[in-house]
C-alpha cells in the first residue's frame, strides 16, 4: 500500500528534467533580451532622427553645429547635440540600454551619466545644410551615419555591432 507523496527517485526525475529544459531556454532568452536592447536602441535613433529634422526645419534646414564627444576634445563653443535637441526629443531617448563603456579610465558608469547622451555625432554635418555634400570627402553622406553609438554597445556572439542614424532618415546596425 503506497501512502501519497513522491519517492526520492521520481523528485530527482523532476529535477533533472527542470534542469536541462532551463539550460536549453536561458541562452535564447539572453539572446532575445540583447536583440531586444538593440532594437530599442535603434528606436531611439529613430526618434532622434525625428528630432533633428524638426530642429533643421526650425533653422532653415541646417544640421546642429556639435561638438564630439567623448572621442575627442569638446571644441569651445560648440553645445552637445543634446543641448540643441532636446526640446524636440524626451530626455529617454539619449540613453542606449547597452551603454556600457569598456574604457578602465572612464570615470562614469555610461556614456550617458557622464557626457548626456549614449550617442555621438558626426562631426561632418557640422555647417552643413541637410542635403549638401560636405566639401573635400570623397563618399556620399548617406554613407556615413550622421549620429551612432558611442561604441560597439551590441555584441551577439562574436559579433558586435554598432547602431547608426543616416541623414536620409534611416536607422541601421553596421
């Protein structure tokens, strides 16, 4: 006559099953959670696009004159893009999920606690109407992002990617 319960043998069953369908599902969960960062991330280059296309609709169709950082020296006089932009963007949109720095010597958490913004950029658009070829570059602008991450955030596997605002408005991981 058996009395209600499990037996030691059958718990260790369960258990083992529970185990080895939690190592099957965690790495496709953790993938999923990164792709879901990226994708935010490119969401927010997307808004930001917005955002500096209502800023160059407001000033005669120029680009924000920023200054780079934190790769290089902050210029004197030139505002971060985000001090000119973001009167047309919320405040949630400059922090990419994954922004992490990998720089030791980098005394701030993120990129954006310490500089504003998860996002640099490109310095090309500087005194540039939106359209215009900058002078003396042998590539076309929309060839090159005009605002990107500040460094390669998003690592899948062995690959890492860094996600980029173009100027005809499209958003892209490259």
């Amino acid at each position: 006559m058996r009395r209600g319960g499990f037996t030691l043998v059958e718990l260790l069953v369960v258990v083992a099953i529970m185990s080895m369908l939690a190592a099957i599902l965690l790495p496709v969960t953790a993938r999923a959670r990164a792709y879901a960062r990226k994708t935010h991330c490119l969401s927010n280059l997307g808004q930001l696009g917005k955002a500096i296309t209502l800023y160059a609709d407001d000033y005669d169709h120029w680009y924000p004159c920023c200054s780079v950082m934190p790769s290089t020296e902050p210029k004197p006089g030139l505002p971060r893009i985000r001090d000119l932009v973001e009167f047309y963007a919320s405040a949630e949109v400059f922090e990419c999920p994954d922004d992490k720095p990998t720089d030791p010597e980098y005394t701030f958490p993120s990129y954006y606690e310490g500089e504003g913004s998860s996002y640099e950029w490109g310095e090309l658009c500087n005194h540039l109407k939106v359209g215009q070829q900058p002078p003396f570059v042998p590539f076309k602008l929309e060839l090159v992002p005009i605002l990107r991450d500040y460094e390669a955030f998003h690592r899948r596997g062995s690959t890492i990617g860094i996600n980029g605002l173009y100027s005809d408005g499209h958003v892209q991981a490259y």
